[in-house]
C-alpha cells in the first residue's frame, strides 16, 4: 500500500508541477499563441502535457474507452470530456492558429494538468487515509509478544504463542501484554485495554474473570487458562476484521458513477447546443464565442469535487472509527447506522441513562428486550429513561419481535455481547456487538470493543459525521456545476455583457475541489463525548 501511494503521489506531483505553473500563466492571461517562438513553445509544452496524461492519467482514459465499449458512462468518462477536448483545442490552436479567429487563439494545457493532479492526488490521500488504519492495524498485529511463559508441571517455560493450545496455563507479570485470550485462575490484578481500544480504562480483574490478548496486565502476576487458539485470539481477529472493512465501500459513496452516468453524456449536449446556439445567434466574430462558451461549459464541469466527495470521507471515517475502537465489518454500516430508528438492547452498563438521554435526543426509540424469567426491571429502567419492555421466551419470538417491527418500517438496530443473542443480532437492520468479545461476533455489522456503553454514542457520532461529510460534499459538487454550467454556457451575457472565461473556469473547478479535500479531512478533529467531557 505504501507503494502505491508514493505512485499515486508522484503521478499527481508530475502533472501539477507542470498544471499549476500553466494554470498561473493562464491567470496572467498570457496563453494566446502568436506566430514564430511562441507557437513552438507551445506546440512542446502541448507535446508535454500529452506524455504526462498518459503517465498520471492513463487509467482514466482506458476506463472511459471501457464504458464507452460497453455504452456506459462514469466518472471516468468525465475526466477524459473534460481533458481530452481541452488538450486537442490547445493544440490545434498552437499548431494552426490561423484557423481561429484572435479572440478564440488561448490554450487550455493547465486544465488536464490540474484535473488529473488533484484527482490522483484525492486519490493518494483516500490511500493514505486507509493506510493509517493500516498502521493501526500492524501496531496492534505488534501487541502481541512472540513468546509466552507456559507452564508445565510448575515449571515455567517460553514458548512460541503459535505453539500454545487451548487449555494450557501462561503467567504474565506486570506491565507485560497478554499473548493470548484466557481466564484467571490464580491472582487479581488491573488490566489495560487501550491499545485494543484508546478511549478504555483499567479494569479489575479477578479469579475466573476473561482477559484478551492485546491487553495489558497492569499490577500483579497472574497465571491465566488459555481459551482460544492463536489464530483466534482477540487481536488476530480484530486485524482481519479492520482488513475487511478497509476492502468495502458503503453505497452512498457509488452515486457519483451513478450521477456520472447520466452527467456525462449532458454535459456533452449542453456543451454542443451550447456551441451550436452560440454559432448561430451569438455577435460576430461567432466563433469566438462559440468556442469560449464550448470550452467553459468543459471545464467547469470537470467532475473533480465529484469524484473526490465519497471516498475520501469514507477512508477518513473509517479511520476515525477504528481510532475509537469501533469496527465496522461492512463501510455499508456507517450509512445503516445513520439511518436506525429503533434500538433494541439486552444488556446495560456503566453510565447508560446518560447514553440513552443522548441517543433519545437523537429521535432513537429505545426497547429493552427481557426474557420472561427476567424480574424488577421496570423501576431500573424507568430510573434510565427506557420506559418500553419487550419480554420473549425464545429465539423465534425474538426474530418475530424484529420482523413486526421491521414492517411498520422502523430501521431496526439490535444491541448486545454479539456472544449470547446471535438471533437478535442476525434478525436487525443493523447488529452492533458491545463488549470485549465483540469481535467474536460474526453476526454483528458493528462490534464495539469494550465494556463502555459509551462506546454506541461513538459509533452513532462518526456514522453521523462521516454521512454528513459526504452529503456535504456531494451537495457542494452538486450546486457547483448546477450553478457553473449555465454560467458557463453564457445565459448571463445578456445582462453582463460578460462570458465566463474558460481560464476562470478552470480555477473554479480547481478550488471546489480543495474544498472539498479539506472538508473532508475536518472528521479528524470529531471527538468522542467522553473527551468533550473532559
């Protein structure tokens, strides 16, 4: 992943060293070719340009030729509209400039420069936001020692943590990680989860209490009963779950292709009917205009801030999440987050009438499931602010439950240790599994590592914020070329007496762009309540 990012970064750094002086040169309006030097100038800075579309940009031209063998258009689509006529333009002006009448001789070679640098550049910052979940994901590989101190027979011994088996017995001492998922069988000591998930704090444990690998043994020695393989332990199993949540795109990030699909082939007629009405009506020399308008309608619809407005925010929020120990099997599970009315729970914790107050004021309707032998919970819950009881006697019932509820078009999410209630969990829109061995839950969309019922705000905060984000952006692209196209198209010339110039398109599209960017990397400074607290 490294490589490829330091690739996508080079290929960006190429075309905007040679987009970013050209865009400059554009502004100061000196791109009108004049016959002699400075039309073979440009007929070499043209021959440039091409080369480093192909090297930065190539992809983007083989996946438009793609959608356009099999009669489809996407964002790739749009790219190659919005450079390739920009590049041919630039140089039939500089190699037949006499063609043109002066008002229409200005090149254009910043604008496939500058859109193919920011686009492989939001390209390599999606990368590199996944890659810090990467490296989180290899520290925590890292937790775990290589060794572990097995003991036979009272006597001790190190051995490889592949090699220790279920049911064999490992002494940690203080300040040392656990190796491997067990319980204790001899001492109490405080153990400290914050590298399996930053925002825990030390717990107690006793005699018979779980611990989990990844964790640290705080206080005092103690001897543990090893429950699970190695493979299997908590932080092997955490690791591939970060790797496959990297490798999922929620849906709501695959509507720009979808806009894209139907953008492309619009553009393209408002820009040739934009050109046509120009030829045949526009003032003398018509030509002029018509390119102008032709080429500003190109440019400002480069879909740049589009094609940037999902991905980036998906990667940062995905990010975020795994940060606050939260880990999103599917990235579909930020939009479904998002998206639950009722929450249905089977346990409680440590300050949850604070987390319920929060998510109640979040329009959540919160149901406590309860089993029939379950007694003298109405008071306990009413002192938490969950004044809804629904008592099942088994699985079916629990599945029924969440069905009724389903067809009265509620979204349902289902909470629980994602150990014990796999039913609930399967039969929700969305299962979310809080607890230390939630990542052992295979049914669960969500797993919450922790004992913390703080941990469901964090994941509601940045399903919230990251959906946010992405709207945000999306609306931005959407409004900008809504806005830009007919600006671009000259609508407003009879009132201004003005056209867009194709130049200040072009550093229009630029700049949405890098708003775009920078909002989404703003979901970096999201914090979890607890730390607002603080």
């Amino acid at each position: 992943m490294q490589t490829e990012f330091r690739q996508l970064l080079k290929k960006s750094a190429v075309a905007l060293l040679v987009g970013i002086p050209l865009f400059v040169i554009s502004m100061l309006d000196l791109t009108a070719v004049t016959p002699g030097i400075n039309q073979i100038i440009w007929i070499i800075v043209g021959c440039i340009v091409f080369l480093i579309m192909l090297y930065s940009g190539r992809h983007f031209y083989i996946g438009a030729w793609l959608a356009f063998k099999s009669h489809n258009a996407n964002m790739n689509t749009l790219v190659s509209v919005a450079t390739g006529p920009a590049w041919l333009y630039s140089m039939i002006v500089s190699i037949w400039p006499s063609l043109l009448p002066p008002l229409a001789r200005h090149v254009y070679f910043d604008t496939p420069m500058t859109v193919i640098g920011l686009l492989v550049l939001g390209a390599a910052l999606e990368l590199r936001a996944g890659e810090k979940t990467a490296e989180g994901i290899k520290q925590l590989a890292e937790l775990q020692p290589s060794q572990a101190q097995l003991i036979k027979n009272d006597h001790k011994q190190q051995t490889r943590i592949e090699r220790i088996t279920i049911g064999d017995i490992i002494e940690v001492r203080p300040e040392e990680t656990i190796p491997m998922d067990g319980i204790i069988v001899t001492g109490t000591t405080q153990v400290n989860a914050a590298k399996l998930s930053p925002l825990q704090q030390l717990v107690a444990k006793n005699v018979a209490d779980k611990v989990y690998a990844g964790t640290v043994n705080v206080t005092n020695k103690i001897r543990i009963k090893v429950l699970t393989t190695y493979k299997n332990n908590a932080v092997n199993v955490i690791v591939d779950q970060l790797k496959q949540s990297q490798n999922t795109k929620p849906a709501i990030s695959k509507i720009a292709d979808k806009v894209a699909g139907i953008f492309s082939p619009f553009v393209l007629i408002v820009s040739f009917i934009t050109a046509m009405v120009w030829m045949s009506f526009g003032p003398s020399p018509q030509i002029a205009y018509m390119l102008t308008t032709f080429m500003a309608v190109l440019l400002i619809a480069c879909p740049c801030a589009l094609g940037l407005a999902a991905p980036i925010s998906v990667a940062v929020g995905l990010s975020k999440a795994a940060h606050w120990g939260v880990l999103l099997r599917q990235s579909d599970a930020l939009q479904a987050m998002k998206s639950i009315t009722t929450l249905v729970i089977d346990q409680l914790g440590k300050d949850a009438k604070f987390v319920v107050n929060k998510l109640q004021k979040r329009k959540l309707k919160i149901i406590y499931l309860a089993t029939t032998q379950e007694q003298q919970l109405e008071e306990q819950l009413s002192q938490l602010g969950i004044t809804e009881i629904k008592r099942v006697n088994n699985a079916n019932e629990i599945v029924d439950f969440i069905t009724a509820l389903k067809d009265k078009n509620e979204i349902v999410g289902a909470l629980s240790d994602g150990v014990h209630n796999k039913d609930l969990l399967e039969a929700a829109n969305v299962g979310i599994a809080l607890g230390m061995e939630s990542y052992k839950a295979t049914s669960a969309d969500v797993a919450i590592i922790g004992e913390s019922f703080y941990g469901l705000l964090d994941a509601f905060t940045i399903a919230k914020a990251t959906l946010s984000n992405i709207k945000q952006n999306l609306t931005g692209a959407f409004i900008y070329n809504s806005l830009g196209i007919p600006i671009a198209a000259g609508v407003f010339y009879p009132l201004v007496g003005k056209l867009l110039n194709p130049i200040l398109a072009g550093a229009l599209m630029a700049s949405s762009s890098l708003v775009v960017i920078l909002n989404a990397n703003r979901l970096r400074l999201v914090k979890p309540l607890r730390e607002k607290q603080k």
